[in-house]
C-alpha cells in the first residue's frame, strides 16, 4: 500500500532528516519524493511504500501530525488512491 506524505511550513534545518528517520523507524519506505522552497516556505511531498509499516495508518496520521507540530510544520498522509482520485482532472 502507498501513501501520500505532505510536509508544508516555514524552512529550518533538520526537516528532511527528521520526517525520513520516523519513517525509517517505522519500516516506512520512501519510494518518490520531491521538496522544494517558495518564498522561504518548505514544501515537501513524499511518496512511500507502507506494505512493512509497523503500525496502522491511523496512527501514522496522528504521530506524523505531532512530529509536525514539534517542527512548526503541516505533515499529512493520504492514501495513494484517494490523492490520485482528488487529483484528477
């Protein structure tokens, strides 16, 4: 299963490395990513492999959203499917 992580927020060391060792911590695969900065703001957006995840998605979703909070940044998590259908022009 793949999902879609997004991390939006003001630019600071140590975003990169911290979201990618929570995911390494929970087996959390980064298959795709791509981050750039517009206008002093960080914008990152992952996508990643689930299938060894150690835990739920539920609760991915809400220890993501708390990393976020200790970065002062936004990270969400939504399911391949569901961003792809969102998506979709």
């Amino acid at each position: 299963m793949n999902a879609i992580i997004t991390v939006v927020g003001s630019d600071k060391v140590g975003i990169i490395a911290r979201v990618s060792a929570f995911l390494a911590e929970r087996n959390i695969n980064i298959e795709d990513i791509s981050q750039t900065i517009l206008s002093g703001n960080f914008v990152m957006m992952m996508m990643v492999d689930l299938s060894s995840s150690t835990g739920a998605l539920d609760a991915l979703k809400s220890d993501l959203a708390a990393l976020g909070n200790s970065l002062n940044v936004s990270i969400s998590v939504m399911h391949e499917k569901v961003f792809s259908a969102m998506h979709r022009i």
